[in-house]
C-alpha cells in the first residue's frame, strides 16, 4: 500500500484512538507476556530537538561499538548516532529526503550501511560515516518498471556473500536481487493472488536460525503476514498475523522481532506495538498488545491495548537485548527504549 493511501486509510484510525483511548501508562509501566516483557522509557533520546530535530524516525540499527545508528528523513540530520544511553555522538546527512530503510552490513570486516530512499527511488550504499559507495537505481533489467517513479525500494537484506535484496514496498511489491557489485541477478514476489504474490512488500531479512536452510522472510504488510523465500526466490510458506499490519522483521537469536503500524479489528482502529515470534513462528508476546492467543493452532487477531505507541515502525535489539523503537508519523518524537524485565 503506497504511503499517501496508508495515510488516508489510517485517519479514522486517529479518530477512534480519540474516542476509545487504550489503557494508561506511565513510565512504569511494563509491557509483554512471558519471558519477553519490558519496561518503557520515553526519554531515551537526550538529543536537542533545536538542533538535532527527526521527521519520521523509520529505522535503527547497532554497530559493532555498540552505538545505535538512526535513520530519520529529516535533511537536517539523516543520521543521529547514539550511545545506548541515549547520548547523541554525531550526525550525519542531509540528501535523503526520503530515508526508509536502513540496513547494516559488515563486508570483509569493515561495517557499511544500505539505505531505501523512497523520494530518489534509488538505494545507497555508504560507509558508517556517510560516505557514499554504491547506488543501485531502479531495475529497469527486471523488464517490469518503465520509469523510475514506479519503483519505491523500502528495505534491503543482504546475504554473507554480499547479494542484495531489495523491497520495492511501496511500488510493484517485487525484491530484486543483485550481486555485491550491483549487478542484477534475479527478482520475484510481485502483486497477484498467489501466495508467491506480495502486498506491500515493506520489509525483508535474511534468516539463518534453520541449521543449513537459509532464507528470506519478507512483509506483506496488507495481508497482515510474513512469507518465507528460499534464496533463490521460491515461495515456501506464510506466516499469518491477524490484525498486525508488520514492518521489517529483525531477528536475534531465536526470536523475530516486528513493529506493527496499524490494526484493523472489531476493537477499533488503534495504532500499534510491537510482536514477538519465536522460531517456530509462533507469537510469544505483544508489547502494548493484546496477549497472543491460539485456538485449534489459529492465532486471535491482535491489536492494540496500551496506548503507548503511534505508528511504531521498526525494533532494534542490541547486544544487551534492549529495544528500540523508532515511530512513523508519530509527532516528530525521538525513539523510544525498552529494557528486559527478569
């Protein structure tokens, strides 16, 4: 679903948040089920909003310093790079009017970041620092795109060999796969009514939690569901998620981890949390949301219960397994933390 029809669909989701509010929270309070609950922290960012301001904060992600690298399509700062504290260290940034995806690559030891612009329709490849090493334009190759407006990349996955793939999400729903030096290689997905077939191809990440079975895990978002590819671009199931309209999945260890940015349900429209899948794709926990129940294996639809997020967009785990959670359209208000509770 393109972005300008997400807002449109979503501004009664607004109204209805207005009339039927979900429960208090405070800085207290404790989200999740099971053994994956978290307290919350609103005021994480120290950044100075005066100097330092964030638009749409759309994804995170953590070097190997430790630090957690934000990616906001305010032109003033791209950029923001912290501390786990909350410290701002440094900005960088101010060509990507359209920053979407944010990926982390360590190529032969060095770190590299891949970035989805949706306004230049192109994907960069920069150093950690910004500099700027490759640019894949759109992938007139494919045979399936005329113009570059048609293709609107939204995430990047990137395979120890160095092959990209890339979530044209809000454009045709193809991922396009290229080699390490951006020759074209293949695509697949794409619109239709087959379950190969994708709707809203928002996010993709690589999974190597089956032992000698890698493969990709890619949104479709407007099907409230995740799709499970071989490398190569072979359907090979889907993973429903009903009520959840998810963004990227993030793996760590042995959980999958989604923002989920709206839910369509007889509770109301609300707007969103955070899920919680362990490896066998089963939902362990929702934080601001509703418990995950399963009746006869189906899983309830899930929606919001704790108004605590607007429009959460992506999850990032570091190494100590805190979160952080970046918000769409939410105010222009900096990410927020959350810490495991024992």
């Amino acid at each position: 679903m393109k972005r300008r029809h997400f807002i449109r669909n979503t501004s009664l989701g607004l109204a209805a948040i207005a009339i039927r509010p979900g429960m208090p929270f405070g800085e207290d309070t404790i989200l999740g089920q099971n053994n994956k609950r978290y307290s919350l922290d609103t005021h994480w960012s120290q950044a100075d909003v005066a100097k330092y301001p964030v638009n749409d904060c759309h994804e995170m992600v953590q070097d190997s310093k430790g630090r957690i690298l934000l990616l906001t399509n305010e032109t003033k700062n791209n950029v923001l790079i912290y501390d786990k504290k909350g410290k701002l260290l440094t900005t960088w940034g101010n060509e990507y009017p359209g920053a979407h995806g944010l990926t982390l690559f360590n190529e032969n030891g060095t770190e590299v970041l891949f970035i989805c612009d949706n306004k230049r329709h192109q994907v960069i490849k920069t150093t950690i620092d910004g500099r700027v090493l490759l640019v894949l334009d759109y992938p007139k190759e494919t045979g399936q795109y005329t113009k570059a407006d048609e293709y609107i990349p939204t995430e990047t996955a990137i395979a120890p060999n160095g092959d990209i793939y890339v979530a044209d999400g809000y454009g045709k729903d193809f991922i396009i796969q290229y080699d390490s030096t951006g020759r074209y290689l293949n695509y697949f997905g794409g619109r239709g009514s087959e379950e190969k077939h994708l709707l809203n191809a928002h996010g993709i990440c690589l999974d190597f939690r089956e032992k000698n079975k890698p493969n990709l895990i890619v949104t479709s978002r407007q099907q409230n569901a995740f799709k499970r590819f071989t490398l190569g671009g072979e359907y090979i199931n889907t993973v429903s998620l009903p009520g959840a309209w998810v963004c990227r999945p993030v793996i760590n260890g042995d959980y999958l981890y989604s923002a989920v940015l709206q839910t369509n349900t007889k509770q109301g429209q609300q707007s969103g949390f955070v899920t919680i899948l362990d490896k066998d794709f089963k939902v362990v926990s929702n934080l601001a949301g509703a418990a995950p129940n399963y009746v006869d294996g189906k899983l309830d639809e899930m929606y919001q219960t704790v108004k605590c997020f607007q429009y959460p967009h992506d999850v990032c785990v570091d190494d100590e397994e805190n979160l952080y959670i970046a918000q769409w359209n939410s105010g222009k208000v900096y990410p927020y933390k959350l810490s495991p509770v024992t």
